[in-house]
C-alpha cells in the first residue's frame, strides 16, 4: 500500500470543503433546510468513506481513500471514530494533523485514534455514483430498522 502524501490529503481536503461550503449556503438561506445542512455535515465524511469507495468526493478526485490498517474497508462505527476524532485534530491547533509528517504510515491523530490509513488509489469510473447513492440507501434503511424496533 502507498501511503497518500499530505499534499494529496489537503487537496481532498479543500475540495470536500467547497462542496460542503455550497451546500451549507444553500441551506443557510432556507429556514426549513437549515436543519438538513446540519445532518449533511454529520454524514457526508463518515457515509463516503464508510462505502465501497472508501472515500469522500474530493478524496476520490484526489485519487486517496480511507482504510482500516488491516487494509480493509471502515465500518460506519471506525468512520464515526475518525469523523469526530478529526475535531481533537483540529481543536489542537493543527497539530493532530501533523502528526502524519512525522510516522512511516502518515497517519494524522485521528488516524491513529481510529485505527485507519489514507492510501493512493486509482477509481474505476464505472457505477461511482450508483455506490454512493446504495450507501445512503444502506444507511437510511439501518437507521429506520433501528428505530422502528
């Protein structure tokens, strides 16, 4: 596996934020859709690497994705852990992330808190958004299994 250089991981990282930038001022402006751009923060990272994909769109542009160290793809609990666990990255003035220049795997804080890695990967363009589209599907049956027990 080739770990992604922190080059690659800030590129996704920019890309993901304009698109969630766009879709949050779109909401800002609705009373009613305000409460959905809160919910797509919430899922957006952890939906996107948890599928088959293993990673967000501008990871996916960025030609990287997120697996267990094992090599295997994350859970949505592993992708929750490293969603929030990004926070205390970012809460310790950068310094989580960081921590990714200075070990053999790259990996940030909330890499290590998470059991994950960032590696290279090249996409088959073929059924990119059908995937994405059955993982919201997956998770939205889930969540509605679970609550109507």
């Amino acid at each position: 596996m080739q770990y992604s250089a922190i080059w690659r991981r800030a590129t996704a990282a920019i890309i993901d934020t304009i698109i969630l930038s766009v879709i949050s001022g779109i909401c800002i402006r609705s009373f009613f859709l305000f409460p959905l751009g809160f919910f797509i923060h919430i899922f957006y990272k952890p939906i996107f690497e948890s599928s088959r994909v293993r990673a967000t769109p501008g990871k996916y542009l960025a030609e990287i994705s997120v697996v267990k160290e094992n090599g295997d793809q994350l859970d949505l609990k592993t992708a929750y852990v490293r969603y929030f666990s990004s926070w205390l990255s970012g809460a310790t003035l950068g310094l989580g992330y960081a921590f990714s220049l200075f070990n053999s795997k790259r990996q940030t804080l909330h890499d290590m808190l998470a059991g994950t890695i960032v590696i290279d990967r090249v996409y088959d363009n073929d059924g990119l958004w059908n995937e994405w589209v059955n993982q919201m599907r997956f998770f939205l049956s889930s969540m509605k299994n679970k609550y109507n027990q």
